[in-house]
C-alpha cells in the first residue's frame, strides 16, 4: 500500500505543477526504465563476531538474488524542472535466518522540482521516501538492518543576483523515520532504534570572492522528537549547525573545499535533570580532481558531530577519511575504488564506546550493448570496538545485469 501511496503522491504534485502552469511546462521529457538484476553471496549475513559465530545455529553465509526495475523520468522546460525517480526492490534469500525479506518488496523514491518565479527568485521542493534495504549502509549501524521507513521534505526559496556571484538559499526540513520493530532496550534510561520526527529549517550562501574563489556559509536549526514517551524524555533535542569555508578552484577540473563547523546539541531532559547543552567543532577539507570524462578522484577528511540511532540520547563524533576514484579503462569498461575509515566516538553516554569502522570496495562494469552492462563488486568491511558484540567483518560479492531503456529516443 505505501508503495501506490507514493507513486499516487508523485504523479499528484507533478501534475498539479502543470494544471497550475502550462506555460512554464512547455519543454523536453526525457522517460527512462531500468531492470538491475544482482547476485549477491554475503559471507556474514548478520555482521556477527567470531564468537557470535561459533555459538549460533545459523549459517553466516548466504547468497541472495534481488531485482530492482526503476523509472526515471526527467524534465527541462524553460522555467522549470523536474526528476522523478522511482525503484522497487524485491529479494530473495537462499537460507532462513532472521533478515531474510523474500514475502516482501520495498520501494525507494524522489522527486525534485524547480520553478523560476524571476530571474533571480527559483522555489525548490526535494521529496526522498526511503524503505530498508539489505547493504544499505549507515556509517554507524550497518550491523542493524531491521526494517525501517525514511522520508526527508525539503522546499527550498533560492536568490540569485545579477552575474551569478552571490546567491542564498532558504530551506525547510521535515523527516521522519519509523522501525518496524520496538525500540532496544539499552539501558534503564537509553534506548536505541526508536521511531522519531524531525523539523527544521537553514540557510545557505555562496559568495564569489575572486574568479576562482568562493566563500561558503551555511547555518542551520533542527528539532527531533521522538514517538515513544520514555525515549522523548531523555532524548528530545535541539540541533543548531553554523559552518564557513572557501572553496578554491585550483586549475581545470580541481576544486580544494576548506570548511569550519560549529554544532550545539540542546537536550530536553527531565524536569527533575533540566536540559542539557553540549558544544563542539568539526569540518572537512575536500579535492576534487576531475581529470576528464569519467575519470575523478575525490579526497575527504572530515569530523563531525551526528546523532546517535544506536543510542537515542547519545551523540557521537565521526572522524576520518575517504577516497574515491572512478575511470573509464576503455570505451566499454569502467571502474571505480572506494576506501573510507571512520572513528566514532560516543557522548552523552554513560560508558565510554569507541569504533573504528573501516571500508573498502571495487566496481567494474562492461557495456555489451547501449542497453546491457555486466557489473560487479567487492565490497569489505570491518568494525572493531570496545563494545564487547561490536566487532565483525564481512566480504559482499555481486555480480549483476544493468537494463536500461530510454522511452523517448
């Protein structure tokens, strides 16, 4: 059901936009279908420690076949836009154990509009409906794959001067994410993977301040609260982000990105504890190189602060370092490498837990003809913690077809 749901939602808001406002929606479709159809092996289905292992009756290895057909449609008028993007996944698992989805099918979709109300004034909305889906990763639980819902809604008001050197954008937030199951059980006072709702809004500017010089600042204000009352008492909060930074293009293709960032977390505790602040800073540094075509490295080192799921009243810094390199080695073959590491280390917390989260991973993919490409992947990962359930390691193999067709050409 939610998946005609939000298909009916799409098609409502897209055809509203156009009912409104024929004019502006004189221009060029462009409708796209897709079929991905993978073979996965997961060597540690559960992300389970070798203890884990050595005391469960369930076989760590599985191999599981998954379809995914897709809708892309893409519009560019003179005045406005939009994409629209619409996948369902279907799995099938060749053991039983407690993540196996195969009676089920989820679903992910998007759409992002805009519409130029002047020639300085464009108005955005940004809609991402998320469902679970096995591997996909959140930097700090990839080892829970329970079922969740996700929806993030952004409208968004942008100014841009005359000769582009200035422009500020105005945006709203409102997410929620929903778990299937109930909350875990921590603690007497935390709880983790609870249901919650979140509201907001930021403002985004971007100065040229030379040819080849940008200033970056960005603030932002949030409040998550969350569904179940026992979580809401110690875990209400308010978020507030403010960030600055230059971003240097550096010659053809390659962009250095300083930035700066200032987080402040605001917990409504009990009446008896009263609220309570915590402050820190963070940023990143970026390089970007696209060299040509296809081929791009991308350098990051970052530290941040992000809001725990693990843990629904704690808060945890994500420090580390990620590449990512993509190239074309011939017409037909392409690759890409990626590698990250991240540290997170917990707050607000009553024991100290730290994770070392590393990542590593390669894709190459053959076009046999304009609409067929074999691919595959390798995928490793390794958490090691203090947590005394927290390590494991897992190797993910794919190998897939790409389907794709264009409706209109």
């Amino acid at each position: 059901m939610n998946n005609i749901k939000h298909i009916l939602i799409f098609s409502c808001i897209l055809a509203g936009i156009a009912w409104a406002n024929p004019v502006a929606f004189a221009g060029m479709f462009d409708v796209s279908f897709g079929l991905d159809i993978y073979g996965t092996r997961d060597d540690n289905i559960l992300l389970m420690n070798d203890e884990q292992k050595n005391n469960s009756s369930i076989d760590p290895i599985d191999e599981i076949l998954q379809i995914r057909p897709q809708i892309k449609i893409n519009y560019m008028g003179t005045r406005s836009s939009i994409r629209l993007k619409y996948e369902l996944f279907r799995e099938w698992y060749n053991r039983y154990h407690p993540l196996d989805r195969t009676p089920t099918s989820y679903t992910d979709g998007s759409i992002v509009l805009a519409y130029e109300l002047t020639e300085r004034l464009t108005i955005g909305f940004f809609d991402n409906y998320i469902d679970s889906l096995y591997s996909a990763t959140r930097v700090e639980i990839p080892d829970v794959r329970d079922d969740y819902t996700q929806n993030i809604i952004k409208p968004s008001l942008k100014y841009t001067d005359i000769g582009d050197r200035f422009d500020v954008t105005l945006s709203g937030l409102w997410s929620y994410l929903d778990y299937e199951e109930n909350p875990m059980v921590v603690s007497a006072y935390d709880y983790g993977f609870a249901d919650w709702d979140q509201y907001g809004g930021s403002v985004d500017v971007s100065i040229d301040l030379k040819t080849r010089t940008k200033f970056l600042a960005n603030a932002g204000i949030w409040e998550r609260e969350y569904d179940l009352e026992e979580v809401a008492d110690t875990a209400d909060h308010t978020a507030i982000l403010i960030g600055a930074g230059i971003s240097q293009d550096l010659g053809e293709g390659i962009t250095l990105k300083v930035l700066g960032s200032y987080f402040r977390r605001e917990y409504n505790q009990d009446i008896e504890n009263g609220g309570e602040t915590y402050d820190a800073l963070g940023g990143l540094i970026s390089f970007t190189n696209q060299f040509s075509g296809i081929t791009r490295l991308e350098l990051e080192a970052f530290s941040n602060l992000d809001q725990s799921e693990r843990i629904s009243s704690a808060f945890y810094r994500n420090t580390g370092v990620k590449g990512v390199f993509y190239t074309r080695i011939s017409e037909r073959i392409e690759s890409s490498f990626l590698c990250s590491f991240s540290k997170l280390t917990y707050d607000n917390i009553d024991n100290d837990r730290e994770d070392d989260y590393f990542q590593a991973g390669v894709k190459v993919g053959y076009m046999v003809a304009e609409w067929l490409s074999i691919r595959g992947q390798y995928m490793y990962s390794q958490r090691d913690s203090n947590d005394d359930f927290g390590d494991y390691d897992n190797n993910l193999i794919s190998i897939y077809l790409q389907f794709r067709h264009n409706a209109l050409y």
